[in-house]
C-alpha cells in the first residue's frame, strides 16, 4: 500500500467514513471514496452556480472518468480530494469560486486554481495528498521558453534539467522533491497575465494544504508510515516558503510583458511586483489569513 492510500485511509476514518464501503461504479469499490448514495447527496446540498464552476473546469472533479481502460468515480467523491478540502474551506466566504480558470499566454490549457475569492484579489491553490505521491511533468515547448526567458532574471536560484522530455525544477540547487513548481508557474503565468491586462493589482496568493493532525495520524498504525506523512508534508511546507515566489512573480511579468508587448515600464513592473504577496496556510489558519487581508 503506498503512503497516499495509507493517508487517505486514515483521512476517511476521520471524517467517519466506513473503509468496508465506498463508491461502486464497473465492479469496482473504490473504498476511500463517499459512497455513491453519500456522493449524491453531497452533490444536491451544492449550490447550482458552484456546481457548474467545479463542472465548468478540466479536471474531472464531479463526474466519473476513464483512465486506463478503468472508469473512477468523481475526484471529488474521495476523502482527501484537494476540490473537496478547498470547497470545505471555501464556504466560510461569501461569493468565493472555484476553478478559477485564466489564460497562462502559453500553449496547452488555462491554469485552474482552486480557489478565488474577487473581493481581495486571493488565490487559492489547495493541496490534501498530492504531495504524498512523486510525479514529474512534461517539458513543453512553451513551458522552455518561459524558464529560458525567467532564469536569467532570478541570478542563479531557479535552474531546470530535462531527462528524456520529463522536467525537473530546483531552487537554491534544491529539486523541487514532490512540490509541484510548475504548476506554481502556470498559475503565475495565468495571475500575470491577468494583472498586465488591466485586472487587478494587488495579487494575495495562498498555499493552502492539508496538515496531518494527530487525531488523522492516530488512524495510521504503523509508526513509520506517521512519521512518513508528517515529514512530507513538513518537506511540502519547506518547499513552499523557500521558493521566493515574489521574485518569480515579477520574472514572469517582465517575461509576459516583453514577450505580449504591455508596453509596461521597468518602474511599473517592479510596483505591479511588489503588490504580490504568497502565504503557506494549513486548515488551521486560512480563514485568519484570508480575514486579515
């Protein structure tokens, strides 16, 4: 059993879930997931205009999809779906949205975040058990030009290395490990591009990720598969507050600006990146962060 579906096991326990049952769909049970009954009537407690941002998005999180020649239930319907922790969150804010959607100004599909809240200018990009499994993207053509256009501007700390078209990113010669970096530039990218083109200034991006408490870990029964779950997401949060995202930001306008002619001066890209502001947040603390703003 890998270290996620350990997690989520003891994700579903705690939110008292019944590992014997789960979403039935081809013969399959998907035993981390809400069962079918409970999805339903998860879905029919959702607002309408919420539902069709979660359906309007690209990530097949409320409607079962084939991979592999299996068909799965909703991301959604699982116990430690990032949507499923970002709706939880979200709800504590009036006219917040999700699957923000904004053009990255590079090939392939827009960034979706998982979170907006328009009132302050907040982003939102949730993580519950992603980063309990190692994966590396693809290097496209488009995601090169933006690196080669940004590296120079960040004096030495970004760096990439590519091995058989997969993309490996690091920071002060740190590898990323299980952070998603690139995902953080296309969602840059995305925010970028929607400030040079006339959108609001002053950008509040926040981290949020699912911190492991104790009364989760309590589920986990052997001692290092706890100590496994806590490190990681120790590593997650490390990752995530040594990356100067400021700097990146402000890279990544000059890149946009140039390349899409903003027609933007020096000074005003430097003031468009000073308004820029990243913050990791857990469970524990996001409807502080997002109060305080």
């Amino acid at each position: 059993m890998t270290i996620t579906e350990i997690f989520d096991r003891a994700k579903k326990k705690l939110d008292d879930g019944d590992l014997k049952t789960g979403y039935e769909i081809e013969g399959h049970i998907f035993h981390c997931y809400y069962t079918n009954k409970d999805w339903k009537d998860f879905v029919d407690r959702m607002p309408d205009c919420i539902k069709k941002q979660f359906d309007d998005g690209k990530g097949s999180e409320m409607q079962e999809y084939y991979r592999n020649g299996i068909m799965y239930p909703p991301k959604m319907a699982s116990y430690a779906s990032s949507s499923r922790f970002m709706y939880s969150q979200g709800q504590k804010f009036e006219g917040f949205a999700y699957e923000k959607q904004l053009t990255t100004g590079l090939p392939g599909f827009r960034a979706h975040l998982d979170g907006y809240l328009e009132s302050k200018n907040v982003f939102v990009e949730a993580k519950c058990h992603e980063f309990y499994n190692y994966s590396r993207p693809k290097l496209l053509t488009g995601h090169r030009m933006l690196l080669e256009g940004i590296i120079p501007k960040l004096k030495g700390m970004l760096n990439y290395e590519r091995s058989k078209n997969i993309l490996y990113l690091s920071w002060n010669n740190k590898d990323s490990g299980y952070f998603d970096f690139k995902q953080m530039l296309c969602h840059l990218s995305g925010i970028a591009n929607m400030v040079l083109g006339g959108g609001e200034k002053t950008v509040n991006f926040i981290y949020l990720v699912y911190r492991p408490s104790q009364e989760l870990l309590a589920f986990v029964n052997n001692p290092s598969d706890k100590q496994r779950i806590q490190d990681l997401f120790n590593e997650e949060r490390e990752m995530a507050n040594t990356i100067d995202f400021k700097s990146i930001y402000e890279a990544i306008l000059h890149y946009f600006n140039q390349e899409k002619e903003y027609g933007y001066s020096e000074d005003e890209i430097k003031t468009l990146a000073a308004s820029f502001s990243f913050t990791f947040c857990t469970q524990d603390n996001f409807e502080s962060v997002v109060d305080s703003l």
